[in-house]
C-alpha cells in the first residue's frame, strides 16, 4: 500500500474531536422550581402548626387564662417596681429629712423603711429592706455609690433614751452575721435609743459602726450621707464621679 493510501485510511479511521458539554438552561430552572417548592412547603407546615397550636388553645382555654393571669401579675410586678423606682427618686431629689419625734412615733418595721429610704436618699439605689423572721441580723442592705456593701441592723425605741438599750448582744449578731452571711464592707447598727459603752467599745474592736440617737439625728435631719458621719469606714472599691 502506497503512502498516500495509508493517511487516507488513517483519517478515515481518526475520531473526531469531543464536543465541550454545555449546562443545559433546563437544570437551572429545576433547581429554581426545588426551591420554590420547598418555601412552599415550609409555608404550608407553618400554616398548619399555627392552626394546630390555635385549635389547641381552644380545647384547653383555661391555658389562655393561666398565661393572661401570669402575664397580668409579670406587667403589675414590673409597674410596681417602676413605681418604687421614681418615688425613690423622688426621695432622694426632695431631700429627704427626718425629726427625731417623727422617727420616735413610727413602728419599727417603718422605722427601717426610714432608714432604707436615707441611704436612698445618700445614692445607694439599690437600697433594700430585708428585715424581718430569719433576717439574720441584716434589716436593710445597701450598696453605696462607691460599691461598698452596707448591712444595717437597726433597733428602734419607741420610748427614744428612755427605751431599752442597745447592749454588746445585740453587737454580737451584727458582728457574726454581717460580713460572713452577707457580705458586708460596711457593718452598722442604728438606734435611735442609747447603747451601752461596753457596746460602743466592742464595735470599735470588731470593726462595727454605731449610729446612736446623735448620729441618727445628725444623718436624718441633714444632707449629708452616713458614710461621712462615721469613722474609720473603707476605702471606695471602685472609682467614680463622686471619688
């Protein structure tokens, strides 16, 4: 066989070159169609979970009463709370001032609401009454605006001096209680009755603070926030405004 014969039937048999697939404009549209299916069906499953959950409700309608009742006391916890909020503040921007025959006359659960609202009054806003059965010695709590905690146990007389004294006993539950159950910088007991000297002389050696009748009347009457009426009190814990 010639030479010329063998590229002719070498290009016979030769195969031709492979065409380039080209992506089919049909799969894009599919895959559009898929998604929009699956909204579709995702919207319908939510549709029918809504009606599911309303027909439910409507069985069990006391389940609507006990939620609008919770809700009802969350929205009444919350207005009264706000209420608080702006009568201390109030308080606070009024000046606040107390006698001492107003303090004498109050009960002494108003008493300690009296010297819950004068630590309002100094900047303490989370200023808080906790006493009461099991107080563990602590009737207010309060944080002052240089972040020292404060623990107050207060006695009040309703005959002033010539009521019952505050005696060392009454110095010992303070003392133990204070800082290791509450947390206290800041131990104070408030009188507006005396206090024994041996009273006077164990809080100097534990480091306890006593407000006495003259204190009180000082603090109450005046402007000036406790802490610069005691002796001796802690530095600030943190800086601020104030500092």
């Amino acid at each position: 066989m010639s030479p010329r014969a063998r590229r002719g039937r070498a290009a016979k048999t030769r195969r031709p070159p492979a065409r380039r697939r080209t992506r089919r404009p049909g799969k894009r549209r599919q895959h559009a169609d898929d998604r929009l299916i699956g909204l579709l069906v995702a919207v319908v499953l939510a549709v029918v979970l809504v009606v599911a959950v309303v027909n439910w409700l409507l069985a069990h309608w006391w389940v609507l009463i006990v939620l609008g009742a919770i809700a009802v006391l969350a929205g009444g916890g919350w207005l009264y709370q706000k209420q608080q909020n702006a009568r201390w503040e109030a308080v606070r921007a009024q000046g606040l001032r107390y006698g001492l025959a107003q303090l004498d006359a109050l009960h002494h659960s108003r008493f300690e609401d009296a010297v819950r609202d004068l630590m309002r009054r100094d900047g303490c806003q989370d200023a808080v009454r906790v006493g009461g059965g099991g107080d563990l010695g602590a009737d207010v709590k309060a944080t002052d605006p240089y972040g020292r905690r404060w623990v107050i146990q207060c006695k009040h007389r309703r005959n002033g001096l010539a009521g019952s004294a505050v005696g060392t006993p009454d110095l010992q539950v303070l003392n133990g209680t204070a800082r290791q159950v509450h947390g206290a910088d800041i131990a104070v007991i408030v009188t507006n009755g005396r206090v024994t000297a041996p009273a006077v002389a164990f809080a100097k050696q534990q480091r306890l603070h006593v407000v006495d009748r003259h204190t009180l009347a000082v603090w109450a009457s005046g402007s000036r926030p406790l802490w610069e009426l005691l002796r001796a009190v802690p530095p600030p814990r943190r800086p601020t405004a104030l500092s």
